[in-house]
C-alpha cells in the first residue's frame, strides 16, 4: 500500500511539472539547458521513474557544466550500481 501510494505520488508530481511548464516555463530546465542543481534534480526523478539512461545523461550534462558536482557523481555512481554496471560505477 505503500508503494503505490509513493508510485502515484511520484506519477502526480511529474504530471505536475509537466503541465506547470506549459503555464510558467519550468520546462526550459528539463532541456539540455538549466543550472547543474536544475540537471541533478531532473537526474533524480528521471531514476526514480525508472529511467536510469536518461538520468545519467542529464548527470553528464551536470558535471560538464560543473566538474566539482559531487552529488552529481555520487548518483551516477549509485545508479550504475543499480544496473549491476559495475565497472562503469568504478569509472564514475
């Protein structure tokens, strides 16, 4: 019960966003574009929606931007972890 309580609320916020972009232009963050704190945020509901590829790609982007973003590597090595991709985990 629990976790579908957290799966529609995750569901519910991302569906949110979506439409508040449209009406207050939150969306320009979820381009290439936006602020590594911007990225690293878009990273982290890309994961827990299941969408670990993508989410590494927003942190890549991150930490082109700032190379010193330790969360930034600290999720893409948590991520590839979760994939069982170990040695990319090391490399991150």
């Amino acid at each position: 019960m629990l976790r579908s309580f957290s799966v529609r609320f995750i569901l519910t916020a991302a569906l949110t966003c979506v439409l508040l972009s449209f009406f207050v232009g939150c969306g320009r963050t979820m381009g290439k574009g936006g602020s590594p704190v911007d990225l690293y945020v878009d990273a982290v509901t890309l994961n827990q929606a299941g969408y670990p590829n993508q989410a590494i790609e927003k942190l890549d982007t991150a930490i082109d931007k700032q190379q010193d973003f330790s969360q930034a590597y600290s999720l893409k090595d948590d991520i590839f972890q979760q994939m069982q991709q170990y040695e990319k985990s090391a490399e991150s």
